[in-house]
C-alpha cells in the first residue's frame, strides 16, 4: 500500500503498491513513481517554482513555501493521475 499525506505546502509518499503481476511486474507503483518524478521534473523545467524534492524507491517528499498558477495546474494533473491509478489498483491510502 502507498500511503499519501499532502499538505498545502508538501505531498509525502511511502510504501510500495504490492500489486505484483504473474511476470513480477508492479505497474501500480511504477505508475505512480512515473507521475511523481514527471510532476517534480515539470515543477523545475515548465515553471519558476522553487521545490525541495527527495525521491527514492518508496518514499518521495516534497515541498514548496509557494505554487504558482501553473505550479498548481500540475499539482492538480498529478493528483487526477493518482486517483486514477488508485480507481484502477486500490493500492493508495490518502491521509
């Protein structure tokens, strides 16, 4: 299980989904680490937010004092993208 917390001015991760397929792949948890190192990658390139990120294998913290428009436009894409996957899994705990 991933367990989300996010704040107004952090999004903290951990846990791995467990959802293992016959061929050992996870395609949960490597589609929500894809969403997340796109969403850290887009904060840095496409806007002028400042963010502190730490990513590893299950577990990703990241935080900002202050979003911009677009900063929060991709927060939100990310967020639609998790649910989905979470839809599709169940394999994500928002706290």
């Amino acid at each position: 299980m991933i367990s989300i917390k996010m704040t107004e001015h952090s999004i903290r991760m951990v846990g791995h989904a467990g959802t293992r397929s016959e061929s050992g792949a996870d395609r949960a948890c490597a589609a929500v680490s894809a969403l997340t190192c796109n969403l850290v990658n887009s904060l840095h390139d496409l806007t002028q937010d400042k963010i502190r990120a730490e990513l590893s294998s299950g577990d990703a913290d990241i935080r900002w004092d202050r979003l911009s428009e677009q900063g929060k436009l991709l927060m939100d894409s990310w967020f639609l993208g998790i649910t989905e996957i979470n839809r599709e899994y169940n394999c994500i705990q928002f706290h």
